[in-house]
C-alpha cells in the first residue's frame, strides 16, 4: 500500500547527474487563526528548483487560547532517480516539526474580525527527520536532522481568500552520519560530517482562496544555507495543497 501511494503522489525525476541531496525545503505551515477551538488541516505536494524533488506535507494548527497556539507539520519523499545512463538512486526523507506560537489577530479599518483580518504570528520551531541518499553503483548515506528556530509569520484574509508572508530562521544540524556513498570521487559521509551545523533563512509567500473553510493552498518559497551555500539542497519550492479549517466550540469574539 505504502509503494502504490508514493507511485501515485511522487514522479520519476531525470538527471542528468545523481548528485546526492542532504537538505529538502518543506512547505512553511502559517495558521490563519482567530479565537480559542478553532484549528487547521492541510495538505500539499512541494516540488521545483534547480534539481526537482517531490514530497507530501501534512500539517495542522489549533489556537489552545485567544492567542497561544500549537503546530504541526510532517514532510516526506521517496523518489527514484535515473541518470542518462540507467543508473538508478534513491533518495528518501522525512521531517516532523512542532511549533508553539503566539497569534494576534485584529479588524483592519472598519471591517468585522469575520470579514477582513490582519494577522501576526511569532513561533518557536522544533523538528527531527533523517535522510538517505542511495545509488546502486556509488554506495549509501544515511542522516538524522535535528532544526531549532523562529518563525514569524504575517496574513491578511477575508472570508475567501488570504495573503501570507513568512519567514524561518533555523539551525539545522546532522548526526549519526553513516554509510559508504560516493560522489564525484569524493566520500560523501567525510563531506557531510565537515558541514553539521547549518544555518538556514527560507522566506516564502503564500496565497489562499475558496470556500470559508476549505480553501486552496499556493506557496512560493526560497532556501538560502548561509554557513555553506546550496550545494546539496534545491534553493527554490513550490507547493500546492488543500487547507480546511475548523472550530470545536461555539463562536464567540471577546
């Protein structure tokens, strides 16, 4: 069951070299959120950049109080490879992050809080994953990731469409790096292990429109590693998703 989804949700991406990937941007989850009880759950497929990648992102968000709120959001890929020469890699990733944030949410001008609503976020951000980067001919790399950081958020939104600008700001560090994977001639796993600790700025825009509560998701994002450029990760992502919001108390403003 497992196979025949990533079948249906990732693509064959061709290469014109199997250069190994160590670093996949996700798809930035920004809660547009009002009042205590009321939450999200969204769902998108990212891919683009100078080399393609596709992965799954499942996030959701719930305001715990009118303003203190809890997120999450997990991201995965499993993706075959092939080169112009019928080698075939593998690369395959998962990440889970967790964020607590504050929410501030007001009527811009002299619109009601339902119809036309500035927001302002400022999350802290946690996660772990691994990657796993495999070639059949160069041998295997595998990772665990640990990331810390911020995330200031900022929307506008009326009751069918909402604009987001956001920005993460985040130490990325690797461990237990193992294997036997070469490129280039060059061992990646001494590679990898000379550039742990990253520190990564990825500013993204996102756009939402449709129903009240069900509505489509776009995003724009770019990754900049700034300890080590972005040799090893694409800089540019673009994702696509569905987000339905919810409430499980009665509505009520104070």
């Amino acid at each position: 069951m497992k196979s025949i989804l990533f079948s249906l949700l990732f693509i064959v991406v061709v290469f014109s070299s199997c250069q190994p990937v160590h670093y996949i941007p996700n798809m930035h989850n920004i809660p547009v959120l009002t009042q205590k009880g009321e939450g999200a759950i969204s769902v998108g497929i990212s891919g683009g950049g100078l080399q393609p990648v596709s992965q799954i992102n499942l996030q959701t968000s719930y305001l715990l109080t009118n303003h203190f709120a809890l997120k999450t959001t997990s991201s995965l890929h499993d993706l075959v490879i092939s080169s112009n020469d019928n080698i075939v890699s593998r690369s395959k990733a998962q990440r889970h992050q967790l964020g607590f944030g504050y929410l501030f949410s007001d009527p811009i001008g002299n619109s009601s809080k339902d119809n036309y609503i500035g927001h302002v976020g400022i999350w802290g951000i946690t996660g772990i994953g691994n990657i796993n980067n495999y070639s059949e001919s160069q041998g295997e790399l595998s990772a665990n990731m640990f990331l810390l950081g911020i995330n200031p958020t900022f929307s506008i939104s009326r009751n069918f469409f909402s604009a987001s600008l956001s920005t993460k700001f985040f130490h990325l560090r690797y461990n237990k790096i193992e294997g036997d994977l070469l490129f280039g001639g060059n061992n990646e796993i001494d590679f990898l292990s000379q550039r742990k600790n990253n520190f990564i700025v990825e500013p993204a825009l996102t756009m939402r429109a449709g129903l009240k509560k069900l509505k489509f998701v776009w995003q724009f994002l770019y990754s900049n590693n700034l300890s080590y450029g972005n040799e090893r990760q694409p800089t540019r992502n673009f994702s696509f998703g569905l987000t339905y919001n919810f409430l499980t108390r009665k509505k009520k403003f104070l």
